[in-house]
C-alpha cells in the first residue's frame, strides 16, 4: 500500500439501473478517501462497496477483463444499480 492511500479518491458512478432506485445513470460522487462517508449515496451501495473503495484505492488489480483498474459492483438490491470505481487521477484533481 502507498503512502498516499488515505488521500487517494474514488469515484463511484452508476453505469447501470435495474428495476427501481433513487439514483440514475451517470450520478457521480467521488470519495475524499478510501474510508469517507458520502452524502447522498445510498447505504445500499454505500457500505458494499466501503471494501472495493479501498481496494481500488490501494491500487489492487479488479476481476474487469477489459481493465483491471476498474471496479463494476452491484448494490444490494436484487434489482438495483450497478456501480463503477475508479482512481481519480492526478490529472483530473488539477
């Protein structure tokens, strides 16, 4: 793990809505830190993917096929949102 952990954001951005939910496709929140609670992000969501966050923000290589920078997880609903993480960039925070 870098020293720089406990600063690295993440972003969560809803790729996908199945059946109902209060978020949309394209709502974005972006944590401060691998450990941030986010207003307005849904504890469906929230706290499954509390575990991700960090590993995302450590850096471990995801099970995406196609890029294993990325996350793809799923809310506890059945019939919920699938969700996006990714590291925010250097690039991005300027």
């Amino acid at each position: 793990m870098s020293e720089d952990f406990w600063k690295t954001k993440v972003r969560i951005t809803c790729e996908e809505k199945l059946g109902k939910c209060t978020h949309e496709v394209g709502d974005t929140y972006v944590y401060p830190n691998p450990t941030a609670y986010i207003q307005g992000l849904c504890l469906g969501v929230q706290d499954p993917a509390r575990l991700w966050v960090s590993h995302c923000a450590a850096g471990i290589p995801s099970w995406e096929g196609d890029d294993d920078s990325i996350y793809r997880i799923h809310c506890i609903s059945k019939k919920g949102t699938v969700w996006r993480l990714e590291r925010v960039t250097e690039e991005e925070e300027a």
